[in-house]
C-alpha cells in the first residue's frame, strides 16, 4: 500500500503485505507486514495505523490464520496500538560476504 501527497507527487506513507503458504496448519496462509514506513513530515497523521489496518484486512480477506511482523523494540508500542502482541523472539543470521543483490 502507498499513500501519496498527490499535490507535492511523492509518497508520504507506505507498507507491505506478503503471504506464505504453510505446510503446517492444513497448507493455511500466513500475511506478513514488513516496511511500514512514513515520512516525517507526514508523521501525527496516523497514516502508519491506517496502512496497517488495511495490510490486516487484506491478510484476513486473503485467508490467513494470522498476520505477523518483526519490529525493533522502539517501536513495539506502536504495533500494541494496533491490535499485536508480543510473541516469541526474532533472530536473524547476516551474511557478512554475500554479493549485493543485482536489480
């Protein structure tokens, strides 16, 4: 989802949904959120909470069991607000060596 200040054309907020197919849980769909972003000039608008409110509705109209996400803890409170919870505990393994990814 991308929301744009039509009149300066660019974007002020933006989010992501993308959804897995378990092989767990009969072969359900899992969403997942990822680069909730605004700009700070858009920031106190609430655009944040409206972008996730819709990436929630599009993974429940989609079919998933659950929708997740991983945030730094600043920013737990905000997704509090939105309806998460805390659940288990995030890792992350970073490949020091890898190429760059050529796009």
């Amino acid at each position: 989802i991308v929301i744009e200040h039509v009149a300066k054309r660019h974007i002020v907020a933006a989010g992501t949904i993308f959804v897995e197919r378990k092989f767990v849980h009969a072969n359900g769909l899992v969403g997942h959120i990822e680069d909730i972003v605004s700009h700070r000039e858009a920031r106190g608008l609430h655009l944040g909470q409206s972008i996730i409110e819709q990436l929630k509705h599009i993974g429940a109209q989609t079919g998933c069991y659950k929708v997740i996400l991983d945030c730094s803890e600043k920013n737990v409170p905000f997704y509090e607000k939105c309806g998460f919870t805390r659940k288990e505990v995030e890792m992350a393994w970073y490949i020091d060596e890898a190429p760059r990814a050529k796009l």
